[in-house]
C-alpha cells in the first residue's frame, strides 16, 4: 500500500455538522438547488474557493524515493444540491503542474451522505460514478483509500504488481483571509510490499 495522492480523486474543503436538526436536509426532501435550502445545510461549511501544493512520491528502479510531479491548486465550488440520500456541491479543480504551461481542470461533486431519519452522515465524494467515503481523523484531517490502476502504479515506479491501492491523508487548514488550504505529501509507507507477480486484470 502506499501513501499518496491524486489531485483527481479529491478535494479540499473543512467538515462540519448541521447545529441543529432544523438545519439538516430532511430525507424527504426533494432535489432542490434553491440558494435558501443550501443556507439552511452543512454544504455552509464546505463551500468556497481552496488552494493546495502537492507532491506526489515514486520509487526510481533501485527503490529509492524520487518526485513524481509537484503542482498546486485552486478548487471552487458551487450549485448545493439536496437529495434523498445526501447533500453535495460542485467542485472544479484547476491544477498547474511543475514544467506544464496548460493547466489540467478536472470536476467532481462533494459532500455528506444523509441517514435515513434525514440526519447529516458521511462525508464523501463522487467522480466519475465512484462515490468515496472520507473518514475524519481529527478537526481538518480526513482520510481515505481507493484501488490503484496499473497505469498509476507504474508512474510511481512499480511494475508487475498484482494489486495495489493508495491512501490519500488530506488537512486542511484556513489561511488569514479565511480561505482554506490543503497541504498533502506522498510517499511510498510501510505496509505489504507489491508482489513480483504477473498483472491481474482489472
């Protein structure tokens, strides 16, 4: 397993919950974008503008640590959303990489899955059709764990692996003009080591 990122699969935002149950969505609720209904929901807390730096870590072919790519960010949100079965707002990540002049603007959306008395549960996100749940480790530290592709494997530097999967540790923090900030380093972690094996499909 190893300690990672990926600007793709995440967004910087703070976690909160509702004050009051007046204030969470309700279950039965229809899907509304109403700026009132949006006020009246934890998506207050998590929406605005975001700015990273990240590092992503790989190994060179004698397993020493070597940087991958380095870039910064700036996510916007927008458009709350109340459902059923959750609340989200509309993220577009915008990201400069180190010698690349076009920058890369990828979407998802982000917010908290609702239980079914309507009160507010997890926070997650969803990119193309995967919904990822982010577990709070502390005020403003979240974490969460998804499957590796071979493709993301081999761009860390490891090839012919059976599986593998990477752990994204993401904090938050808001800078003086009341804007958050997410720092995240990554780096190959103790843990099972990839096996010498041939691929496994996908």
């Amino acid at each position: 397993m190893f300690l990672r990122t990926l600007a793709l699969a995440s967004s910087l935002a703070l976690v909160t919950g509702c004050s009051s149950s007046s204030d969470c969505p309700k279950a039965n609720d229809p899907p509304t974008t109403d700026a009132s209904v949006a006020q009246k929901n934890p998506l207050d807390a998590i929406a605005g503008t975001y700015t990273g730096e990240w590092t992503l870590l790989g190994v060179d072919p004698a397993g020493a640590p070597r940087t991958v790519s380095h870039w910064t960010d700036v996510v916007t949100t927008a458009d709350p959303v109340v459902q059923a079965d959750r609340t989200y707002l509309s993220c577009t990540d915008t990201m400069t990489f180190d010698g690349v002049a076009q920058p890369i603007v990828v979407t998802w959306t982000e917010g908290f899955l609702l239980e079914p008395d309507g009160a507010v549960g997890s926070r997650y996100f969803e990119q193309r059709g995967q919904v990822v749940v982010e577990n709070q480790l502390a005020s403003g530290i979240f974490s969460y764990a998804q499957a590796a592709t071979s493709q993301e494997l081999a761009q860390l530097g490891f090839t012919n692996v059976v599986d593998g999967g990477h752990v994204t540790v993401k904090v938050v923090t808001p800078t003086v003009a009341s804007t958050p900030s997410a720092s995240r380093a990554s780096a190959p972690c103790d843990g099972p080591t990839p096996r010498a094996l041939p691929k496994r499909p996908r």
